[in-house]
C-alpha cells in the first residue's frame, strides 16, 4: 500500500512513548494502517 493524502490516512502520536498509530476512517469504520517507531526507520510503514 503506498501512503496517499488521497486516501485519507491520519496519524495520531502515543503520548509518553515515540510510536505513532497511523489510520483511515471510512465512515463509521476506522482501519489501523501501522503501528510505527516515531525515530527509528521513518516511513518503513508506508510498503
């Protein structure tokens, strides 16, 4: 899946510890994309 404004993807980062969930909404469904590491290989998710 290659990562896209089109598609939506919104990122919210984890308090107190450096990872970030990164997901879709769709309507009332949410879809979590990755759950990456904030600093260390940024952007491995996006494969």
């Amino acid at each position: 899946m290659r990562f896209s404004r089109a598609l939506k993807h919104r990122r919210a980062n984890v308090q107190r510890v450096p990872y970030a969930v990164v997901f879709s909404v769709d309507g009332d469904e949410i879809e979590v994309v990755a759950v990456a590491h904030g600093r260390r290989r940024p952007g491995y998710w996006v494969r």
